[in-house]
C-alpha cells in the first residue's frame, strides 16, 4: 500500500498545500490567500479529506505554541494578523481528519528543507518577506526549548540614512522585521518593492540589517552557513550587497568555514520550494514513529 505525505505551508497571505508519493516528490499542489480562519482552514479541510495522506507537515506564521504540555499547544498565538489570534489550528485540523501532524513554524520547515537538500546539519535559515522568522538546526535538531525562536524581533543598529524611519513592527517598532521585512519598503517610499529598481538605496539599507542577523547567527550559532530566503531576498542585487555588509561587519573576527558566496546563500530548493520538502519529511519522521 502506498503511502502519501501532506505540507500545509500556512503563510500569513497564502496557504500552499501539497501532497508528495513515499519518495517525497509532489503530486498535487494547491494555492490560496489567507483570508478569515473559518474559511482558510476549511479549505485545507476539504483538501485532505478529497486528497487523503498518512501524515501531514505544518508549518505556520506565528508567533505560535509549539510546547506539548501547554493548554495552547497548537494554535497562533500573539500573531498581528488580524482575526487570526489565539487560533487552534492543529487542533481544529486533527480533528477533522484523525491524522498526525507535525506542526512547527514555517521558517522551521524551511530550515528542515535545506538540511534535507543539503546534507547540511547545521545551518541558520532566515526568511525576508512579508515577515522577517529565523530557524537554526544544530546536529540534525531544531534548537528551542519550550518554544521556538523569533529572531526576527532581534535589535540591530540602524543605517545611518535610516535614522528617521520608525520602522513597522506593531510590537517593537524598529526591530530587524520593523525596518527590514518587505512591507517596510512600501511604508518608506510608497512603493511596492518588486517595482523599486535595483539599483535604489534602500536595498542597500535593507540588506545592511539583513547582514547584522547574520552576523548575530554567526557568532552566536556558528553554522556551517546561514541561508537567506524569502521575497525581499529575490531581487537580484541582495544577496551580494548582503555578503559585502557581512564581510565588513566581520572585519576578519573569525575565519568562515568557506566563502562568503556559501556561506551567506540563497536557498537551494527551486521555486520556493524548500518548506514543502521540509514538511513532508517532517510529516515522515511523525508517522513512522507510529
């Protein structure tokens, strides 16, 4: 009998759902904006129950309760997402369709993902997009203890032609996500960031904060690399312009275990890929320890 794996990639404005065979390539793929929970979840509902699996990967938007023995486990907690706060998700989810499902957040799946493509054990994987989220895998494991890491709230210094910027974060106003994550263009110059050029200042400002979180990854962690993913990521000019402030901000401190062309990288899995694949590995491990 054959064996199908699930991925809900539960995104704060798209949930991406797909199904993989027992050798994890994808069967079927769907998309859709997140708009209330009621309708998103019965969705994915509906879904799995017309397209059933053994086991599903979740990897949700947060900040969300991955503590076993809390009263919450399960849902999205704190989250600025309008109407989607203390949300049961995996709940309302199991008890629809009476499967295991490994839920973690989605920059965790992303992280599994590339450890998975990779071979690599220990990595630091950022995502910059809507939101700014942070995961590192140490030895094969997430690291966190009764919950998960939000390095995407991490102070940094601010540019020096930034100063006036208050920043986005509903929270902490000029945190890494306040003044780095993707809607925090669009709140300084008015423009969407897929239509600004690329040769514009403010990638260089975006990325000058990007190369501090990995900074902070670096001497804190030491990864073997620190992957950076995401929409902001996707211009062409950020990844080097990133790598250039990393190499300054280091200033020869301690030696890289490879270049800085590997060691601060894109993302390996194609068309953003990398969380899909690391949930249905996830969704793996659950089911076989059946």
């Amino acid at each position: 009998m054959s064996v199908n794996y699930g991925s809900i990639e539960a995104g704060g404005t798209k949930f991406v759902l797909a199904i993989a065979d027992e050798h994890f390539n994808i069967i079927k793929k769907c998309k859709f904006s997140t708009t209330t929970p009621q309708e998103t979840i019965s969705k994915t509902i509906k879904y799995f129950k017309e397209n059933r699996v053994s086991a599903i990967g979740l990897g949700s938007f947060g900040p969300i309760d991955l503590n076993l023995s809390s009263k919450t486990y399960g849902y999205i907690t704190s989250t600025p997402k309008v109407g989607w706060k203390n949300i049961n998700l995996v709940g309302q989810l199991k008890e629809a369709l009476d499967i295991p499902i490994y839920f973690t957040t989605d920059v965790n799946a992303s992280a599994y993902g590339e450890m998975k493509n990779t071979g690599i054990k220990n990595l630091v994987y950022l995502t910059i997009g809507t939101g700014i989220g942070g995961s590192a895998i140490q030895n094969g494991y997430f690291i966190g203890g009764i919950g998960h890491s939000e390095m995407g709230h991490q102070r940094i210094n601010r540019h020096k032609d930034d100063f006036t910027f208050e920043g986005i974060c509903p929270f902490h106003g000029d945190c890494l996500e306040g003044v780095a994550a993707g809607p925090s263009l669009k709140a300084r110059t008015g423009i969407l960031g897929e239509k600004i050029p690329s040769d514009d200042s403010i990638w260089d400002i975006l990325s000058y904060y990007i190369a501090q979180a990995a900074i902070n990854a670096t001497l804190t962690l030491a990864p073997e690399c620190v992957i950076l993913g995401g929409g902001v990521m996707e211009k062409s000019n950020m990844i080097s312009l990133t790598q250039k402030h990393f190499i300054s901000m280091l200033n020869n401190y301690i030696d890289l275990p490879c270049s800085v062309e590997k060691y601060i990288r894109l993302p390996t899995v194609k068309e953003n890929g990398s969380a899909t694949l690391g949930n249905f590995y996830l969704a793996y491990s659950l089911f076989t320890k059946k």
